[in-house]
C-alpha cells in the first residue's frame, strides 16, 4: 500500500517564564497588524474576535520592553494599528529563528516522516 505525502511543520513557541510566551499564533498576527493596519482585521484573518485580538496585542506589548504595536483611537477616520520597529524586530527575529530550528531537524524530521504508519 502507498504511503500519502506527509508534510511535516515544526511549530515553536518560546516561553518566557511567567505566563509570557511567543509563538506562531502571536507572530502571524503581528504580520497581519502590519499588513492591514488593523487589530480587528488582523483579528478576523485569524477568525478571533477583536476583543481576543486585543488582548493577544496587549499580552505581547507587556512581555517586551517596548510596545510591538502602537494603535490609534478612532474617530471620524477611524481607528487603526501600526507595527512598530520592536515589532518588526521581533517578527524577523522569530522568523530567523524559526527557520535555523526548521534547518536544524531537517534530517531528525525526515527520519521520523520515514517511520510513519
């Protein structure tokens, strides 16, 4: 019997001690604050309410030393969000490091894909 093509992802969160973590849920919204300009659609890209949004946001701007995002109150034209440079920083620094990790277990990946049932 044919084996199906497995594709395998390695998924890495760190943990920070004290309830405060990051991982790829976090990163991805992040990514998506910057590419819409907002919380809420960021949100809804990850079919999460604004509120569990929100949160998640305010979360990753106390774990770090400066805010990763910076939003703006609405009013007439709206509200909206930006990615701030420690948000970008911590965006390319995860993704570099998500990608040595993936490198780094290329081959124990492999071998473990090869055992599969």
């Amino acid at each position: 019997m044919a084996r199906a093509r497995v594709t395998p992802s390695l998924h890495l969160r760190l943990d920070f001690g004290d309830k405060r973590s990051l991982g790829p849920g976090k990163v991805r919204l992040l990514e998506l604050v910057k590419e819409t300009g907002s919380i809420s659609a960021a949100g809804r890209a990850l079919e999460m309410s604004y509120r569990q949004a929100w949160l998640l946001i305010d979360e990753l701007n106390s774990t770090f030393a400066e805010p990763l995002v910076a939003a703006q109150v609405g009013g007439g034209g709206g509200g909206g969000a930006r990615l701030t440079k420690a948000g970008a920083d911590v965006i390319r620094l995860y993704r570099a490091f998500e990608r040595s990790a993936n490198a780094a277990a290329s081959g124990s990946i492999r071998a473990l894909v090869k055992m599969l049932a």
